[in-house]
C-alpha cells in the first residue's frame, strides 16, 4: 500500500489597500490650524488601526480656497495615484475636495478610470460604486453653490464694516504703521522716518529710479522682500494713508472671478476716511508729492489720460530688445524733446546694471520691424550705426557661456558687440 501525503493549499494572505487622507482649510486662522492638526493625527490613527490598509499619508492644505487648483498637498496626492501608489483616497467632504464642480469631477473620473477610489465621509459616498457618478454631480453643484452663497456673506459682512468706518488691513504691505492691540493704525518710528527721507529726496529733484538704488543701496527692506524699484515708490507716494486718510474698497472682486481683485473704478461702493490715523506726511507734502509725480509724467510724455495709448499704440512697443540684458526698449521723450527707445534696465536701475542702448525712433521706425529684434549700436567710419538682428537668431548664436558663434565673413567694425547677421538691413 503506498500513501502519499496531500499538502494543505496555503490561503493567500489578500494585498492591503494603500490609503491616504486628504485634509484642508480654508484660512490661516490659529482656530482652522488647530482643527487641520486635529484631522491630520485622526486620519492617521483611523488608517493605520485598519488591518486591511497600509497607511500611504495625510495630505494637507492649508489656507488654500477649494476652488483653487493651485493646492500643492492636492497635486502631490494626485500625481502619486497617477503613479499607482494609492488605492483608496479619503475625505471629509466633497466640498473639502474641491469647491468647483468642473475640477472635481474632472479629477474624480481620471481617478476612477485609474481604479483609485476617493471615499466621502459626510455623503457616505465611494466614487466606485455603481450610483457614486449621478450622487456627485448632484452634491458638488450643492457644495459650489454653498460656498457661492458664503463667499456673497462675506462681502456683504465687509460691506457693512466700511459703512460704520471699520476697516482691515495687512500692514506688511506698506512702510511706516504697525497695528495696536485694538487693530488701530499707530506710526512705526523707524519706517516712518524712512518714508519721510524718501518723500524729500523725492521733492529735491531724484528720481523714483534713483531712489530705488539709494534704498538697495542702504540696504532698506522692501515690503515685498525684494529690491526697491521706481515703481515701489510711486506707490509709496500715492498712498492716501501717509497724511492720515484711508480710501476702503480701493479694490474688488468681480462676480465672474475668485481670489482675484481688480481696482475699482466706480463699479462698486467705496469709501474715504479722512483723519482716520496718525498722519506721517502733512497734506501739503502729500499734495506737493501728487504734483511732482504729475509733472514728470508730463515730461516724460505719460499723462495719465495717456496711460494706456503710451502703453500700446506704438508699433514697436515690445518688438525691440537690448543686446546685454535681454530685456525690452521703452520709449521715451529724451534730450531736446526727441523720442528715443532705452534698454529699461538701464531706465529702471542705472547703467551700473546695464550698459543698455539708446535709438532714435525716426531711425528704428524705419526698418519697417515685423518681429522682435535686438538692436545693436555699432560704429564704423568715425560714426554710430545701428544693427537689427532677429531675436530668434540672435539667441541661437549665442552660446551657453554667453559668447557669440563666429560667422564667416563677418567684418568687426570698431566697437562692434560682436560680429552677427544682419536680420533686417540698414
């Protein structure tokens, strides 16, 4: 007789899921940090207490708008489902997923396509199942009509803030206040005097551009943690809060956009505040500074009527570049009321940034320029000439190290940047 031992067939131990949370708010608020720490340590103890997931992480944005795709954590968790290395993603809500229906959906199907899962607690829905596709639209147009209606609160809330003289401000985004413990404007010595300093200089004759070299110089902060710029000063200078005013709802935000203001023009209520706080400039500096600002635009041919035709009507306005820097020409009201094109580089900072170039616009208007071009000045025979080269050909011949590509035949008049082909002729 022969036996023959038979062995068990060994069960095969099923393959866990790879879960992750995904966690948000709103704000940055101390009470909404709490509360993302909270979900955060919940998500993870409730995953890895699970015998059938392997704990994969928490993903967290925090004070970041639902409907923002712009959400790092977000993207991070998406891009590894893409990857295969999540099975099962979960969530309070639909409305902490995402706030626009489009992107939700979009974002849902791609995962369902890939068979990952994404679990709603408060809707008890699971995106896989086979009545999740109709639920979810239904609930996300809900949800983006809920936080429509917070959205239409809150302004309305504001709203009524201004009207009693109440105002909110983020002083670090302007020199010379800082905020008692009321949340009332009180001067800032230090930057007050800074301000002053600025506005006199300003007065005296030294340009906006100058004044950003004398800050950078000095090593004076910006508010923005970048260097100062001409910009930065008119600004500054503009800024009704130095003589002790304050003009709410200076800005808005459209009914067609969100987290996205724009300067109002009159389209919506505003209100102006006089002697709201202590002032750092008197109204007549503050005058004196508007009308100092005025006539140098004036001189410079930029009225602010103007504005926008010295912005766009002229033909060569973003076609010509500067050879050392790369950056565009600006056209400018120069020495005996000619209009010439200058690098604004060298506008902006100085010749200690950029040698630059400078071009009559009778010369450059006749070249009859369709495409950018970088403008050269070249001389030859005792005189100045100019060179016009295809940007695109210029960038190609130069070389990573900055250096030209030799072109046969080529002649180097003197002073000549560097021999190139001529793109469009004198």
């Amino acid at each position: 007789m022969r036996i023959r031992m038979i062995e068990p067939v060994q069960s095969k131990t099923p393959e866990k899921k790879r879960v992750c949370a995904y966690a948000r708010v709103s704000t940055d608020s101390r009470k909404q940090g709490e509360s993302l720490e909270n979900q955060i340590t919940s998500y993870e103890r409730s995953i890895k207490s699970n015998p059938e997931y392997e704990f994969v992480g928490v993903f967290a944005d925090k004070g970041i708008s639902g409907f923002s795709q712009n959400r790092p954590e977000f993207q991070r968790m998406v891009q590894m489902a893409r990857d295969g290395k999540v099975d099962l993603i979960i969530t309070k809500s639909i409305s902490r997923f995402a706030r626009n229906t489009a992107v939700f959906l979009e974002v849902v199907r791609e995962l369902r396509q890939i068979g990952v899962a994404v679990y709603f607690e408060e809707q008890n829905i699971n995106t896989l199942s086979g009545d999740g596709e109709v639920m979810l639209t239904v609930l996300a147009s809900f949800a983006e009509e809920e936080s429509r209606n917070v959205s239409e609160n809150r302004k309305w809330s504001i709203q009524k803030k201004f009207e009693r003289g109440e105002y909110m401000i983020n002083t670090e985004r302007f020199l010379g206040y800082d905020k008692d413990e009321f949340g009332e404007l009180v001067i800032n010595s230090k930057e007050a005097m800074a301000v002053r300093f600025f506005a006199d200089m300003y007065l005296s004759g030294v340009g906006s551009s100058r004044l950003g070299q004398l800050a950078n110089f000095l090593g004076i902060p910006s508010v923005t943690g970048g260097k100062w710029t001409g910009g930065s000063f008119m600004g500054m200078f503009k800024n009704e809060k130095y003589k002790g005013d304050f003009h709410l709802q200076k800005y808005y935000t459209p009914e067609d956009r969100r987290n996205q203001t724009v300067r109002n023009n009159g389209e919506v209520q505003s209100y102006y505040m006089e002697d709201s706080h202590p002032a750092i400039l008197s109204r007549e500096v503050w005058d004196a500074l508007q009308k100092k600002m005025e006539e140098n635009k004036q001189k410079r041919n930029i009225a602010q009527g103007d504005f926008m035709k010295y912005q766009n009507r002229y033909p060569l306005t973003g076609m010509l570049y500067c050879p050392f820097c790369g950056r565009t020409l600006r056209r400018r009201m120069g020495y005996k009321k000619k209009v010439e094109w200058l690098c604004a580089t060298y506008i902006e900072e100085g010749k200690q940034a950029c040698p630059g170039v400078r071009i009559p616009d009778e010369s450059a208007s006749r070249q009859h320029i369709i495409e950018p071009a970088v403008v050269e000045e070249v001389y030859g025979d005792g005189k100045k000439h100019y060179r016009y080269t295809c940007k695109k050909e210029f960038d190609r011949r130069r070389g990573a190290d900055g250096t030209e590509e030799k072109i046969e035949g080529g002649g180097v008049l003197p002073g000549e940047y560097r021999p190139r082909r001529t793109a469009i002729k004198l």
